[in-house]
C-alpha cells in the first residue's frame, strides 16, 4: 500500500474507507504485514494479533457496507501496550520476563471501547518492563529488547511505551495507546517525531491496565496528529464502575473548527536551562510561530519541591502495587541489572514521607491551577534532550542539568498534555514541543496543537523505513 496511506491520519484513513476505496482488511492486512515485518527492526513488538485484527476487521467491513458507520476509528487498526490485558489467549507481559506468558481472559476497558468504537486491535506493542517502575537507568529494560528510534537504529525511542512511539512513526500502526506515569507517553512521542496525549487523572479506565502507582496512572493515545490523539480519547475516555477512580465528567472532542480568537500561553521562567542546544533553538522558533495565534508571557510556579513530593508518591506506590513480587525475590528474573535490586530501595519510603508528599499535591494541585486559571496551556520542550544513544544512559548529563518541573507538576496533581513534533536536531533528530492544560480541559490542548501543526509540517515528515 502507498505511503501516502501507511502514514495517514485518522480522518483520511476514514474517509478512504467510508467511500470505499479501501477495506477494513486491506488496511489490516497492510499493517499486520508492516508489524511482522518491520516490527523486530525496531524491538516494538511483543505480539501481532493476526487473528483477532482480521476477525474484527472483517466485521468492520460488513457494518460499514450495511450503513452502520460507528465513527472515525471504524475499521482502522491500531496497537496497545502490552500492560493492556486481552482475552483469547494473547499475552499480557508487562514487558517483563517473568510475566512472559501471563494471560488474561477479559480485556481492558479501553481495549473494549476502541472494539466498540470499531478498531482493529493488530498488536500488543513492547514497553520497559514492568513500566520502569523497577528503576531502571537504561533502553536495555524489555522482554523484547531496547526500544529502537525509527529515525536512529542507534538511539533509543523512549521509555515506557516504547513500542508505541516506534510503531506509530515506523507506520507500523496508525494510532497506539500507551501509558503514562512520568513521562511515559510525552517521551516516546518526543523521541519519536510523534503526537502524544497524557489525559487529566481519571479522564480514562484504567482496569485492566497493570497497575504502576494508582494515583499517577494515566492511559492514552500516541498518533500523528494532535487531531488523531483527540478522536482516539474520544473513544476510550469515560467513567466506568470497574475504575472507580474515573469522572464521569464527559468528553467530547471539540476538534472541527480552528479557534476564533487568540490563545493565551505561559512559559516558566527559565524553562530551557540546562536543555540541548538543539531542542532550545527549536523551542524559540516555535514560540515565534505560536506569536501568530496566541500571546506568550513568562510566568513562574512558586518554589516547591515539585520533583521530590512526585518521585516519592511513585516510590512508595510502585513498591506496595508490586509487593508480592519482590518479596517473591522474582525481581532477580528482571532484564536490567539496576531492575533486580531497585525494587528493594522503593520499600523503604517511609510512610510519613508518603503522606506527606500527598498532603503536598494537594497544594501543588491548587497552586499550577491557580497559576494556570488565566492560560489555556503552559507551554515548554517536551523533553530536554533528544534521544539518547542506545548504549548510554538517559539519566546522563542533560538529566541531570535540567529540571523536569512540567512533568513533576503535571503527573502530580493529574493535569493534561500533549506532545506534538517541533523539529530536528542536526543529526536529523526529532524534538517535540508540548502544552499543558487545566485538568479536563484537553480540548484546549489539543486546539493549541492543532493550530500550531497546521502551521508546521513537522509531523508530516516521516523517518525513511520500507514501505513495500
């Protein structure tokens, strides 16, 4: 199939099979053959659902020729990380070794209402074992080996939905789902050229989904667009009495019309120190950009210990989630040597320091809104380098010069983001430029990025992988 088709959005590969220039097998079969294919060049793929994506796919074809169009994700398959439990016998690994053949026999929520939205479920995609909750320093941390960056063999995609990043910008799949806990959604889509969106706290089901921290936990889709982003949360977001941590606030992506009046965008103050040369430069150039469609003022958080209270509420929650397993000593069957005694280190969180870090949330959750009230997204580079080279640590130089306050407020007190593509490095790297909402309100977010990829072509350029 064309590239023109392999690397199409959402609403192209729906409008090709509404008219019927294409089938929902055609597409399948493209994409299933893609994942068999290429998906070992890139470690992202743990398992490819051949039978169930036909089976579905097959079943999409006969409902749209009879007029029953269930909307944008009808028949267009996609790819879930492999933390998603799925029925029929297909592996849940977690990304880990000792779960290699772990299976469940229902599905995720979110893996129900993308089948009831019409998607063609075509893989479970690879991630760092057991979402990096284990600690570990390097890409050398999967069941399936190191994620593999589609525009660099040698550079790693991200942690932890790795194989989602890879997979959407080797067109492997039109859309996946990941998760994020601090940076597991935004990184990959940085590295990676791609769109990604973390959703408010409680936007999205998690049951079915392993479980890392239980009050940072986010699920959410990695595409091309911001736009695709915004139908696929469409589709997975809701309440559900599975998860009792879900609103029942709805969503309904308001994504057909640009914006009538100019957005208002904050900075902090001092946002790129410590960043890449690369990612600085395109980070100015896009705020430029952005000066046409909104005004831009530097603004500043009050000084918390914003990474710290975040870091131990994930600490103390990994380690009471995964406490049968390392008492079971099974952490000694994980990949990464830094994953076998990390675990270990997490179980001595106090539990004063514990409730004290939620007690703090509380006051950082009230502070960014207060800060935030007058914005419709603080904006800042989605990571602070581009991707690391696969034999190096990412917790290396640039880690440690550059705070990730963005990612500590917006993991800790549950707010929105999305990433979307800002440019390259010279080495023809990807970097990625993200917007941060008020809690529920992704329509903002995802309005800003839209308006600022219909200004830049950087998500229409694509890294060079065979598309026979």
């Amino acid at each position: 199939m064309a590239p023109e088709v392999i690397f199409a959005s959402i609403r192209e590969l729906s409008g090709l099979l509404q008219s019927g220039k294409v089938s929902s097998v055609e597409l399948t079969e493209t994409f299933l053959g893609r994942l068999e294919r290429l998906g070992p060049t890139y470690n992202a793929v743990v398992t490819v659902t051949r039978e169930r994506a036909l089976e579905q796919a097959r079943r999409a074809d006969s409902e749209i020729g009879a007029g029953r169009y269930k909307g944008p994700l009808h028949g267009i398959p996609y790819g879930a990380k492999d933390l998603l439990a799925t029925s029929g016998g297909i592996p849940t690994t977690w990304g880990a070794e000792p779960f290699r053949h772990q299976t469940f026999d229902y599905d995720a929520t979110v893996v129900r209402r993308l089948e009831e939205a019409g998607a063609v479920l075509a893989a479970k995609l690879a991630m760092v074992e057991l979402a990096g909750g284990m600690g570990y320093r390097q890409p050398n941390a999967s069941l399936t080996g190191p994620g593999i960056n589609p525009w660099d063999r040698h550079r790693w995609s991200g942690g932890s939905s790795s194989g989602a990043g890879s997979a959407v910008s080797a067109g492997l799949v039109p859309f996946a789902i990941g998760s994020e806990t601090w940076g597991s959604i935004l990184s990959p889509a940085g590295n990676c050229g791609v769109a990604g969106l973390r959703p408010t706290y409680g936007r999205v089901s998690r049951y079915g989904a392993m479980a890392l921290c239980w009050t940072l936990d986010k699920l959410g889709p990695l595409g091309l667009t911001a736009d695709d982003c915004g139908l696929v949360l469409e589709a997975i977001a809701g309440q559900d009495d599975n998860d009792p941590t879900t609103s029942d606030r709805p969503f309904r992506y308001d994504g057909t019309h640009p914006s009538s009046r100019k957005f208002k965008l904050g900075v902090l103050k001092d946002v790129t120190a410590g960043v890449e040369d690369a990612v600085r430069a395109n980070f100015e150039r896009g705020l430029g950009q952005l000066a046409d469609i909104a005004t831009v003022e530097e603004i500043e958080l009050p000084d918390l210990p914003y990474e710290a209270i975040t870091r131990t509420i994930l600490m103390a929650e990994s380690a009471s989630a995964f406490d049968e397993f390392i008492e079971s000593g099974r952490a000694a069957e994980l990949t990464a040597p830094e994953d076998r005694f990390g675990p270990y280190a997490r179980t001595a969180v106090l539990a004063k320091d514990y409730l004290k870090a939620l007690r703090l949330r509380g006051v950082v959750a009230k502070t960014a809104d207060g800060v935030m009230s007058g914005f419709d997204a603080l904006v800042a580079p989605t990571r602070a380098g581009v991707a690391s080279p696969l034999d190096q640590e990412f917790r290396g130089a640039v880690r440690g010069t550059a705070r990730d306050v963005m990612g500590a407020v917006g993991n800790g007190a549950g707010l929105p983001a999305i990433s979307v593509p800002s440019g390259f490095s010279d080495e023809g790297l990807p970097t990625g430029i993200q917007f941060m909402g008020r809690a529920y309100d992704e329509n903002a977010i995802l309005a800003v990025a839209r308006e600022y990829q219909a200004m830049t072509d950087w998500h229409t350029r694509h890294p060079e992988v065979a598309t026979a």
